[in-house]
C-alpha cells in the first residue's frame, strides 16, 4: 500500500528500457539520455546500468568519446567527466551478473579470443583479432599509452605509420587475413572512442560502491527470459493480425529451445527467417520488438531491489490470479517502443554492421554537468539494500516525489543563497567600517591619490576575504567571499530552472501499490580462472567425456563450494586446473582429482592429472597395401625432432567418419587412388595415461600413389610383411601407430584383401 503522507516518499533504483543497446537510433538515444537525467534530477532516482547496455551503447560509446577527441567540433561539455562523477556520487550504478565483478571483467570476458560476437553498437569485429587483442592488453595492463600510439598514427612525430593503423583492423576469416573496408577516419575515429571506452570501464570498475551485487539465482526461478516469453506468448490480442503473426513465430523458435536464454539467438534466428520469406520481414521485427521487451524485463527482475511498474509475482505459475499489472505494462512498451512501425528498417535492421556512426546531435541532450551540480544540491540516494524495508513499486508517490525533489533543491539554493547574501552583507558592513577609518585617515594625512585608493581596494578585499575564511573555519556551509560572488549566479538561475519544471505526465496501471519483499543478494566470492571457466562450460556440454569414477573422481564442479577450494589450491600451489589449451586437433584438460587423503585437512584437496582429448573426434592409421606391399612414409615427427618410418594416419576432421577421413589422408599424403573400399579392423588406444584418444585403423589397396614431398614426407617406401615384422624387431620401426595397425592386421588375416608378399 502507499505510503504514509507524513513520511518522506522513498527514493528508488529504477531500470531504464530506453538504454537498451539495441535503441541505437539519434532519437532514441536522445530519448533515453533525457530519461536518464529526468531519473537522476527530478526525482532523486538512482539509475542501474547492466554491463550491456554501458558497454554495447551507440549513445555511451560516442559521448563518452567527445571529451577526448580534441579535433571533434559537436563534443558535448563534460559529459564523461559528468558521468563518471555521477557513478562516483552513487547517482547511477552498475549491476553484477553471475560471477562478473567489474564492468573491465565483463568486457575482457566479451572479447576473448575463443568469443564470437556481434555487437550491437560497439564497432568492432570478433574477426578483427589483432584490434581486439590491444583492447584487451589496455584493460589488462591499465594502459592507454598504445592504443593512443595508433591514434596519433602518421602523424609528425608519431611512432605508428598509416600502414600500422591499417593492419590493426585487419579481418581474419579461416587463418586469411583481409584488408578492413573502413577509411582511415573511421579508423581514428573508432580508437578515439575506445581509447574513451577503455578509459571509462577502467575508473568505473575501481568504484566499488558503484556496482549492485547480484541477486540469488534461486530467486531467479522462473523469472528468466524464456520464461517471461513463455508468459508473453500466452497473451492474445484480438484483431492484431501483426501481433498474431509474430507470436507464431515466436512461438516456434520457443518450443524448439524453451530454456534458451540468449537473445542474440532468438533475434538471429527472426533475421534468417525474415530471408526466408519476405512476406514475413515486418512480422519478424515485430518479433525482434517483443524479444527485445522480454529481454530487459529479465535484465530489470535480475537487478536487486529496482522499482518496477508490475507485479513480479504474476509473471510465476499461477501468478495471473494477482491481477494483470504485467501484461497491461507489457502492451504500454510495446505500443510506445514499435511506435506503430516508425522507422523500422533502421531501428529493426535485417543484418548485423560494424559501421561506426559517431551520434552528433548532441546539443539536444541534457547537460549532465548540470545535472551533476543540481545532484550535489541534495544527498538523498536510494539506500544499501539490506536496510530497505520494502521495495516500492515504481509509481508509488511519485508524484510527491518529484514535488518533493524540487524543493529540497529549492530549499538548499535558498539555503545557499542566503549564506552567500551574509558573507555579502558582512562584507558591506566591513566597507561602512574602512570608510569610516578612511574618512578619519584622510583629515590627518589628506591623502586621495589613485595609487591610495588601488591599495586600499586590495587591503579591503584582502580583510573581507580573510574574515569570511575565519567564518568558514568555525561553520563549515559557510562560504568565502570569492565562493559566494561566484555560486549565487550560479544558484539564481538553477532556482529559476528549478522552479520551471514540468511535472511529467505518466501511465498509470490500475495496479501501483503494489511492493516487493528486498530481494536476497548473492556477493560474488570468487573470480573463476578463465582456463577453469572453460572447463566449467565444457563438463556441462560434454558430460560424456566427464564420466564418473570410484578411482579417480573428478571433482564436482558443479558445486560453488568446490570451485573456490579449487581456486584457493590454485592460488597456493601454483597449480592450475581446466582446460589449458585448445586446438582444432587437440584439447588439454588438466582434471581436478579428488585426492585419497582430502579428509585428513592436512593434503591437498585435488591433484592435477592431466589428459588429452581429440577435439574434432578419433583419427585414423591406414595399414596401406600397394601391389602386396606395405606403403610406409620415413615422414619428420615434429615432437621426437627426428624421422620416422610409419603407416599413413591423421587425425579426424569434424562430422567426417572413418572413411572419410581415411580416404582424406591417403589423398593428402600419397594422392593414393584405392582399389577396393577401406576396411576396418580395429581400434588403439595408443597413449592411455595421456590422452583418451582411440584410433581407427583401417587397411587399404591401392592402385597408385605418388610421394608428394609434404607435411614433412621425405621418402615413401614399399616392404613386405617379413620385412616389416623384422625392421619393428631391429627398432628401425618404433611408431606405436604402425606396430598396433600390424599386429591387428596380422590377427585379422582378412582373406578379402591381397596379402603381402612374405
């Protein structure tokens, strides 16, 4: 219910939709910056940012750049310095996610190179590697010095050339690097920007009362996107034929994936079927619209203790029975957000773009220098939250909200006002006093010189100064002299502007008193090692490879228990667990073992045992037969630095199977043209402590084959099976490989292929 009118009404932590990284257009984020200093000015609100929308922001990315960008004529004033001040005055903060402390965490975890993105509004490609490589070393290292060494590139004195600029935005496909088909300007442009970007996310996480820890995942239950969609798809509107349309797409996409959480994968999988099907390309945006709603209502339920217009409890099973606050707030955005088709080709686009397009029109944003000085008016901020006793619903007495606003900044420019006029008055008092010593000074001396009359300004500017200092120093809110001619300027026309508000018309709900228990936070404890982060991702993906075991048992670290002992034993014994490294062929896990003696309290409580995965499946070794002789390749092995005698194999490519892949590498390797279909007889597992790999071997005629001179063959030899049989007797043969492959061909004695002479 609302509260008492004696009481002073509370102010809030509100969520902005407007600020939705997707809202990228000149109007709206002209918008949305209006509505992020109507929050913050007007009604005392505080202003909580996800990291995605400060980060993937057209609007922040290009202000945040203007200060920066001394050759730049549409800068707006302060507006970085504003903003930062802001956060450090606690006027907007920063939401953690997850295990996600600092806003440099999130975008360093965003353009790790095993990430492929695309960004809303932040100009960069996940294939321009090296360009994101520096990003990362500014935020690891807290250095600007290099990026700024390729913004003053080709100029005089500069240490980078045109050409180095160039290759820094180079594209990479495949292991092909291209050309960027951006100019030089858009270049400069673009580090410009990043240069202010890195520089923003570097301050903003040092501020640590900046950030809103995350809330409880089980309070989550329920409340995540999915299943917000779930709730929207129920909804129906009665002659809406576009609202129809897109919902059965939705709809579709949903029951495909009803856990999928990710917006970018609803928002792909709309723009390929608007490809599709043309007739359905307004469909799908509408579509996108309603994704992008269901979105940032999940964003706002995930923040701790935001104001909102609806009753979260409604959105859960059995929830409608509450009323139906929800979904009247749900129609009010959607209508207000697709603004009846406006402009949808460009705030829809069909296809993602890395263009950068700086936001110009920055004289029609708010001044939030301003904004700044009306906030230091007044200190009223929304509260930690494990005092709130409630979370208010966002209309609750927002009316007397901002009423109340205005004049506690009223009141402390009057205040001000009034202190200043004092210090004015005790300086006039103190002119009374030096005219009536002057008048006395000049019938003994009788002097009226102009250099008299200088010095004696000075001396009386001095005394007034020095007095109202020695005030000062006994009530601190009063001002010197100098302060108080230069603020009561400043704090007569913020009165004036103060008192020419509009009270803002709002929607109303036929549900606002509602309120909300303050919900239950979960403080980040830990920060998991990237390599650990990688494995945690990979134990939920391939639960195959993570079988359980009596002898060794791997740790389970599924618990957040268990990771942060296996963190602190990392941070003590320089061990390190996770996946250590990935390549198409080969993946390196280093397992936490529970350790035999855990329990004792005096061992560790893990070992590291390490294993080799494939990573693209098994590969194969080819007994390879030619005329009744076995084809060997004397082939350099890379790992013994020396050569080897040994049959054809290869690891395996991705969805290739055994023939395939066999057939692949006799065509690599020899150009080989088989006679008859490849056999196969068996399997290796040729290094059981290291790596879980299992090879197929096959045996193979051929017609033909030439040696090829490459991947380091150089002599291909033919032997028959006694000669073969003595040269892994003499050692001359020591690949495990080729002696496993003969032994298994020797035992299959398969009657069906030629046998080799011996």
């Amino acid at each position: 219910m609302p509260s008492s009118h004696t009481a002073l009404p509370q102010s809030k932590m509100v969520y902005l939709f407007e600020l939705d990284s997707v809202r990228k257009t000149d109007e709206e984020i002209i918008a949305g910056q209006k509505r992020l200093y109507e929050e913050i000015v007007h009604l005392g609100n505080t202003v909580v940012l996800t990291y995605n929308q400060l980060v993937d922001s057209r609007a922040f990315f290009s202000l945040l750049a203007h200060d920066s960008t001394s050759h730049s004529n549409d800068g707006h004033p302060d507006y970085f310095e504003s903003f930062v001040t802001l956060f450090e005055q606690g006027h907007i903060r920063l939401a953690q996610y997850g295990n996600i402390r600092t806003i440099s965490q999130y975008l360093l975890e965003s353009i790790a190179p095993d990430k492929h993105f695309i960004y809303s509004a932040l100009p960069v490609k996940s294939s321009q590697r090296r360009l994101l490589a520096l990003i990362r070393r500014g935020l690891t290292y807290s250095d600007l010095s290099e990026i700024d060494e390729y913004r003053h590139a080709g100029k005089p004195g500069a240490t980078r050339t045109e050409t180095d600029i160039r290759d820094l935005f180079v594209e990479v496909e495949g292991q092909k690097a291209s050309p960027s088909p951006l100019t030089l300007p858009e270049m400069h442009a673009i580090l410009d920007s990043l240069s202010s970007l890195i520089e923003t996310v570097l301050r903003l996480s040092t501020l640590h009362g900046s950030f809103v820890p995350p809330r409880a995942q089980e309070e989550l239950v329920g409340l995540r996107l999915s299943d917000i969609l779930a709730k929207v798809l129920s909804f129906r509107r009665q002659s809406d034929s576009l609202w129809k349309g897109a919902t059965s797409l939705l709809r579709e996409i949903h029951e495909s994936q009803p856990t999928q959480n990710n917006r970018s994968v609803y928002l792909q999988q709309l723009r390929e079927e608007a490809k599709k099907e043309q007739a359905n390309c307004l469909e799908c945006k509408y579509a996108e619209a309603i994704v992008d709603l269901c979105f940032n209502y999940a964003c706002e339920i995930s923040i701790c203790n935001t104001s909102k217009r609806y009753d979260v409890e409604e959105l859960r099973p059995g929830g409608t029975a509450r009323g139906d606050s929800f979904k009247v707030d749900f129609f009010r955005q959607l209508d207000d957000y697709w603004d009846a088709g406006r402009d949808v080709e460009n705030r829809f686009p069909s296809c993602e773009t890395n263009r950068y397009e700086r936001f110009g029109k920055v004289d029609l944003i708010p001044d939030f220098s301003k904004a700044v000085r009306l906030c230091s008016y007044e200190d009223s901020r929304a509260t930690d939250t494990p005092t709130l006793q409630y979370v208010p619903c966002y209309a609750e007495d927002i009316e007397r909200q901002e009423l109340t606003q205005k004049r506690k900044i009223l009141s402390f420019i009057g205040r001000s006002i009034a202190v200043s006029v004092a210090c004015l008055l005790i300086t006039v008092l103190l002119e009374f006093a030096s005219g009536w010593l002057q008048d006395a000074l000049d019938l003994q001396l009788n002097v009226a010189t102009p250099v008299f009359r200088a010095i004696e300004t000075i001396l009386f500017l001095l005394l007034s100064e020095g007095v109202s200092v020695l005030i000062q120093k006994v009530y601190s809110g009063f001002p010197s002299l100098s302060e108080a001619l230069g603020k009561i300027f400043g704090l007569l026309r913020d009165a004036i502007q103060t008192l020419g508000w509009q009270m803002r018309t709002r929607p109303s709900n036929p549900r606002s008193s509602f309120r909300e228990s303050p919900a239950r936070t979960a403080p980040i404890r830990y920060i998991v090692p990237s390599a650990l982060s990688r494995y945690l991702a990979m134990a939920r993906s391939k639960s195959s490879d993570f079988s359980e075991s009596d002898i060794y048992p791997i740790a389970n670290v599924g618990n957040p228990k268990v990771i942060e002992k296996i963190i602190r034993q990392e941070e003590i014994t320089l061990e390190e667990f996770g996946l250590i490294y990935e390549s198409p062929f080969n993946t390196l896990l280093s397992d936490p073992i529970v350790s035999p003696d855990s329990g004792d309290g005096t061992s560790r409580a893990f070992f590291p045992y390490e294993r080799m995965l494939p990573t693209a499946g098994n590969g194969v070794v080819i007994a390879t037969i030619h005329k009744g002789k076995f084809v060997l390749l004397k082939q350099y092995r890379h790992a013994l630095r020396s050569y080897q005698l040994s049959f054809p194999r290869g690891f395996a490519e991705p969805g290739a199977d055994g023939r395939k892949n066999v057939l692949r590498e006799l065509s690599e390797e020899l150009h080989a043209v088989p006679s008859k279909e490849p056999h196969f007889i068996g399997k290796i597992a040729p290094d059981s402590g290291l790596t879980s790999r299992v090879t197929e071997v096959y045996s193979v005629c051929i017609e033909s084959f030439c040696e090829t001179r490459q991947e380091g063959i150089a002599e291909v030899i033919e032997i028959d099976a006694t000669e073969l049989a003595h040269l892994i007797g003499t050692g001359d043969i020591n690949d495990g490989y080729t002696i496993g492959a003969f032994a298994l061909w020797q035992l299959g004695n398969n009657a069906s292929l030629e046998t080799p002479a011996g």
